[in-house]
C-alpha cells in the first residue's frame, strides 16, 4: 500500500503531543497515524483504539487532510472532522499490523525492547507521571492525605513489553451509586442518545501496576438457568399475581414490574395465533378448576383425620394419574466470573529478590480491608487485568479475553515459598523460587452490552 506521510502534527488531550498522519497515495484517504515518542521514533497507533478516534476528531487533522488532499484548490476544503474520510477498517488494521512490526524489529535491531527500565525513566506513556491520594485513618475521625506516586514492578527485571505480557494495575474502590452492575448502553439526555460506559468501580487514580509473563489464558462465560415446575395449582396463583399487576397498574398504564412480561406475553399471543394451536398452555380453565378442587378436598381430609396427604398421591390412587409439573429450564440470573493464575518466580539477582518481595506485599496490601475504627471497615483496593503486547493503552491481546471493565476483586493469594518441597535460599534468606497462586472475582457480571461494544470489533471479546 503506497502512502504519503504528513509533516509533525501537533495534538491536544493525549499523551503524546506529537503525530504523523499517512494518506493513501491513490484514494487520498487516512491510511494510519503514528505518534511521536520520547527517544524520537514514530509508533503507530492502533485504528480502533480511542487515542486515534480522539485525534481524527481534532481541528489540526482536519487543516492537515485539506493540505494532503486537495492542495491549493480550497474551495473542496471541507471544515468538520465528520467529512473525513478513511480506509475501510480492515485495511487500516492490516497495515497498523504491519507498521507494528516493522516498528518492533527496529527496537529489537536497535536495543530499545520496551523493558519496565523504561517504565522507570520515564519513557512509559500509559503510567507516566501517575500520582494519587492516600488516605492514613487514625482512632477516631481523624484522617491524613499524602499523595503518593504509582509503583511499577515486574518480574523479570527485564520483561519485554512488545511481547506478550499480563499487567494487573491497582485502584481504590469507589461507588459512584448504589447500583453499580450496568452495562455499556444507550441512554436519553434531553431528548438526545448518548454512548454510557459500563459501570466501575475503579478509582480514578491508579495506585500501581505488575508486569508479569503470559499465564495461561482461559475464561468460562456462564449464566444461570434452573429447574422450575409449576402445576396446574401453581399455574392459578399465577394467573392471580397477573390479574393484581394488571390491576394495580392500571392496565398497563402505569408502569409495573412484570410490564416487560405483559409484552412478552403479547408476542407468545401473537405466536399462538400463527401456529393455529387448539390447546391452552395453561391446560384449559377447567383443569385449573378441578385443580384447585382437588386441593381444596386434600387440604379438608388431611385437617379432619392428622394425616399429611398430598395431591399427588390423591391423584394417583384415585385415577391413576398426577399434576402435570410443566417443568422448564428457566433463566435465574447472571453468573460472576472468577479467574485464576499461578506465576512461579525465580530471582536472579539480588535486585530481582527484592523486586518479588515487594511485588508480594504490594498485592497483599491492595487485598486486606481498611480498619476505620471498632464499628467500620472500608473495601479493600480493587484490580484491572490486561493481556497486552505493548506499553500503551492500546495494546490489548485482541486473541484472548478480556476482563470485565467493572474492575476484579483479589479474593485469595497464596504464596509457597519452596515450591519444590524443600527451603532453597540464597546468601540474604531469599527464596531460590517463588510460586505465587492469584485468585480474582469479576466485581460486574458481563451483559450483552459489553460484549458489543464496537472496541472489540476483531477481537474474542469479555
């Protein structure tokens, strides 16, 4: 694919100021961007990603489209970033794809893997000068702030970031409302639709973040569906809850809590009607009524002779047969997913050794519940899980799941010590290798929203 490259573009709102936009050299549309980093090369940006949505909606690419397509002739200039034009979505992927690898071979050819060392130094773009508040809680109501800068760890030492990776980055656990189980969704503003994000409950400043290998990748989606029987008895009683939404709601005029079941049972209505059926799934009014007659008689010769007797038996004895329990598979909820990982960790250094120590109580920390005083304790520090083969934000393993942007909790942590059954240490009482087992709990099912979000296009999704 020929392009033609774009001066220096300066952007606003990112967390780089600079990028360098490709124009198909036959259509004249966008073929790419690439953003200037620290050390001076241009990386691309990921098509899909939000940085590229962010910066193709900016006045400076728009001045920059009009000089590359239409040269002099202003009077085809167009004014809003809405008339830009771009290649078709799996083409910029194929050639996001393939700048990616060019961009890290040069690395590799010039020694510049992206390590946590550059994390340090200031070249990371995703955690960059992050910083937030901790609260310390004395006896009583009394409280002290200290800001604090985020920690970066990883085992190795010298993990390579442009490969594949796990991050696990910690937040503090805030609720912005009492329901915090919402899904991406569309929602009415003043008579206008507007994008929401799913609910979370991550704190806005990040606390701190692990680099770690690729564990072993797997995720189980599950919903809970379960048995349910309702007999002809059953059924009656039914008939009356409705008969009592109907009423109290008016007929639907106000709205109720089984009013999307009243519209479900509109369409089953209408589908009735098409297929012609004779028979009522309810089993006709009149095996309702010898039902509930049945129960009434059980119910009288149980009381008058202290003999417990169902209707069942009745039936069976008397005429050889027994209620119908209609029995289904019913959907009872959603189901919270939980994941688990095992790291073994050799040290190779001394630095390595106390990198592991740290990393250890860095999690535990984030894990243990925050004692207010006798009569509260706070919620413990929540986490985002994230398969990446890169630095920024963006990186994202599209070949593996993803986790539920609600935030996870660490809900257990084991640490073995001598994980090959005997104490191994070196001159310092470290641990020759470490074995750590992490368990963590989606705070937020996954809904069909999430699962749609347009982000995900090209990916296994949540």
């Amino acid at each position: 694919m020929a392009d033609t490259q774009s001066k220096e573009v300066t952007v606003t709102g990112l967390t780089f100021e600079k990028v360098s936009v490709s124009f198909d050299k036959l259509s004249k549309k966008v073929s790419g961007m690439k953003e200037k980093t620290s050390d001076g090369r241009f990386k691309p940006i990921n098509p899909v990603g939000n940085d590229f949505n962010k910066i193709i909606q900016q006045d400076a690419l728009v001045t920059e489209y009009n000089i590359n397509r239409f040269k002099g002739n202003k009077t085809s200039y167009i004014s809003s970033s809405s008339d830009i034009e771009k290649l078709p979505t799996e083409e910029l992927l194929s050639k996001y794809n393939s700048d990616l690898k060019a961009f890290n071979n040069a690395s590799y050819i010039e020694g510049r893997t992206a390590t946590t060392d550059n994390y340090r130094s200031g070249r990371n773009v995703a955690d960059k000068g992050k910083s937030y508040t901790d609260k310390t809680f004395f006896p009583g109501y009394n409280t002290e702030e200290k800001n604090k800068v985020s920690q970066i760890f990883a085992y190795p030492l010298d993990i390579n970031l442009n490969q594949d990776h796990m991050k696990i980055k910690k937040y503090k656990y805030v609720r912005a409302d009492v329901n915090m189980s919402k899904p991406r969704r569309v929602e009415k503003v003043r008579s206008q639709k507007i994008q929401v994000q799913g609910d979370k409950l991550i704190g806005s400043d990040i606390m701190g973040s692990i680099f770690l290998p690729m564990p072993k990748a797997q995720d189980v989606n599950a919903t809970a569906w379960g048995k349910s029987e309702l007999n002809a008895s059953g059924l009656l009683a039914l008939g009356s809850a409705e008969l009592a939404d109907s009423i109290f709601s008016l007929g639907g005029f106000i709205p109720s809590t089984s009013q999307q079941n009243r519209e479900q049972r509109n369409l089953q209505e209408e589908a009735k009607k098409k297929q012609q059926r004779g028979d009522d799934t309810s089993g006709g009014s009149l095996g309702v009524f010898q039902a509930a007659v049945n129960q009434f008689n059980v119910s009288i010769a149980s009381v008058l002779t202290g003999q417990e007797l169902d209707q069942d038996t009745f039936l069976a004895r008397t005429g050889g047969h027994v209620l119908n329990p209609n029995a289904e598979m019913l959907f009872q909820g959603p189901a919270i997913r939980n994941f688990n990982f095992s790291f073994t960790m050799i040290a190779r250094s001394q630095k390595e050794g106390r990198e592991i120590r740290n990393m250890i109580r860095f999690l535990k920390t984030g894990m243990a519940p925050k004692f207010r005083n006798t009569t509260f304790i706070a919620t413990p520090d929540i986490f985002t899980l994230e398969y990446k083969n890169g630095p920024t934000d963006d990186d994202i393993l599209k070949t593996a799941n993803r986790f539920s942007p609600g935030g996870l909790a660490l809900t257990n942590m084991s640490v073995d010590y001598a994980p090959n059954g005997y104490w191994s240490a070196y001159r310092d009482s470290q641990p020759v290798a470490v074995k750590m087992d992490l368990s963590f709990s989606e705070l937020r099912p996954i809904y069909e929203g999430d699962q749609t979000d347009p982000e995900l296009n090209d990916s296994v999704g949540y």
